[in-house]
C-alpha cells in the first residue's frame, strides 16, 4: 500500500464553511472560537455555601463507643430471650459490657457534661449497671 503525500491527517470531514483548516486548527479550536464570540445575555448571583458545622474526633469516638455499646446490648438482650443461650454465654457476654462501661466513661469525660450525647452515654452506662445488677442477684434464674 502506497501513502499519499497530498493526504492530510486530521482533515475535517463536513467542516464550517468559512473555517480554514490549518495544521494546528481542528474542530476543538473552531469550538473555542465560537463561544469566544458568544456573550452572556443574564447573569444571575450564586448564592454563597452554607457553613458546616464539623464532628469533632472526641465526639465522634464518644459517638462510636454509643453505637458498639448499644449493639452489644441488643445482642445481650437477644441471648436473654433465646432459650436455648446459656447463662455462661450470658455472663461472658455481660464481662463484655462491663469492658464497655469503662470504655463510655472514658469517651463521656472527654465529651463533657454540656453535649446531649453525654446523657445519652450516661443512659447507656446507668443500663449496663442495672443488667449487671440484675444478674448479680440471680434474677435470670427465674
């Protein structure tokens, strides 16, 4: 097969009339040039972005020491109503929440009294002593 040295590489097929190809124009530039010309007829103000207010780490360590805490008691809460859980299972499981405990009073100090989570935290613990205590007592026994 034979090239053509007369051939352009790159030519434009179905070109603007009026358009000059040359070896640096092509159909981009032609583009450009076209909404070089046009004008903008309206314009309209953007409004500014909204500020937003970020988690700081603290509350966000508070707030996934909550979670895991609250995961763990409706996993305790399941094994209590499933007859076929042991209370050994059980009691490892209330260890587990105890570990826990100490976990959200670590991450409720650092939080602080005036933050809403800080009550939640503390529900979460008072809940963890009373299961504690209810075990203790032996009222799963019954």
């Amino acid at each position: 097969m034979k090239i053509d040295p007369n051939l352009v590489i790159g030519n434009m097929v179905n070109a603007k009339p009026g358009s000059t190809p040359s070896a640096t124009a092509g159909v981009f530039e032609d583009m450009l040039q076209g909404i070089e010309k046009r004008q903008v007829n309206t314009s309209m103000p953007v409004q500014g972005a909204s500020p937003i207010e970020l988690i700081a780490p603290h509350q966000l360590g508070a707030l996934t020491v909550s979670e895991q805490a609250l995961e763990m008691l409706e996993e305790y809460m399941n094994a209590l109503s499933d007859p076929q859980c042991s209370l050994k299972s059980v009691a490892s499981m209330l260890d587990d929440l105890g570990a826990m405990k100490a976990r959200i009073g670590q991450a409720g100090h650092a939080v602080g009294a005036h933050d809403p989570l800080s009550s939640i935290m503390k529900e979460l613990v008072s809940t963890i002593e009373s299961e504690e205590v209810r075990f203790g007592r032996g009222d799963m026994l019954g």
